[in-house]
C-alpha cells in the first residue's frame, strides 16, 4: 500500500490502516526507543505514546520529509519526555569512575559491530547516553539538542565529548582482546 493512502487512512481514523502504519514502522521505532530507555517497559511506553502523537498530529504532516522521518522526529521527542518524567537526566562529571582523561591512545580502535556498540551505550549515565545517541545516531545537531534537553550548545557538546571518551574506555575495556598496538 501507498504512504499516501496510508496517511488517508490514518487521517479518517480508520483503525486498520492505523495498525499497518504501526506495524510498518513500529521495529524500527522501538530499536530507537531501546537506544534512550535500558528499560524494555520504558522503551514501550515511548514508543506507544510516540505512535499516539504520530496518529493525532498526522494531519500536520506535509509530506516534504519521508514519513519515517517525520514519525522518527517525534519518537525521539517522546523519548526524551519519557526520559525527563522518570528521572532528571544527569549531566555531570564521571571522570573517576572511568578512565577517560586519556586523550591519545596506544592502540588502534576495533572493528566492533552495531548492537556491540548499543551494548556498551547502555553503559552510559543516562544523561551521556542520550546526547550520544542524539548526536551520533540520530544525526541532530548541538542547538537541537540543546532545546530538545534544555541544556546550552556547549553543554551538550560537553558531554558528547565526555560520552565518546567513556565509550573509547569502554571499547578498550570490552574489546581489549581485540586492539592491535599501532
């Protein structure tokens, strides 16, 4: 079926077009929530109030992006939100806790797969985490960001570059037996 048909569908309330915009797009919807939300639970609940403003503000889409684009955008939103309900996201100095002074290293990085590096992101503080995977994976710059959290640009870029040396730590910490010395 068409995206403009689907969107028709949705729009007249139609809840079985309803469902197979949820089925189309709901994997790869929830593997962004699991990215902010260690939580299972949590990441649901992102991810079903997420669709919930999708279908309500779907009369706002005007089709200049692709659609999951557009659902991606609230999705991240969502989760955020769902992030800021539950817990104050923490933007401070863990430098003691990993080793992440060390801005040159002796070893070059491996190869480590995708849901490797979604594993040691779970590692990270949740205020880390998120601006990481923001940034990094969601592709948003330092001003969305910024107004996303409520923090300044130079917050943001702060901890991205704090997250990526603790990630960097975490990978030698991990994946030690992968490292070949330069």
């Amino acid at each position: 079926m068409n995206e403009a048909r689907l969107i028709s569908g949705c729009l007249e309330h139609d809840r079985v077009y309803q469902k197979m915009l949820y089925d189309r797009y709901s994997k790869q919807m929830y593997a962004i929530c699991l990215r902010y939300h260690r939580d299972s639970d949590l990441a649901n609940e992102a991810l079903q109030r997420g669709f919930i403003k999708v279908y309500e503000k779907l009369s706002a889409y005007k089709g200049k992006n692709q659609l999951s684009g557009w659902i991606r955008s609230i999705i991240i939103r969502t989760c955020i939100d769902v992030l800021k309900e539950r817990q104050k996201l923490q933007y401070e100095v863990i430098d003691q806790q990993y080793d992440i002074t060390d801005t040159q290293t002796e070893y070059e990085q491996p190869e480590i797969g995708f849901q490797d590096m979604l594993t040691l992101l779970d590692k990270l503080p949740d205020g880390y985490r998120a601006v990481f995977s923001m940034y990094v994976l969601d592709g948003l710059s330092h001003n969305e960001i910024a107004q996303l959290l409520k923090i300044t640009p130079s917050t943001s870029r702060s901890q991205l570059a704090k997250s990526r040396k603790m990630m960097q730590a975490l990978v030698k910490r991990h994946f030690s037996h992968l490292l070949i010395k330069e």
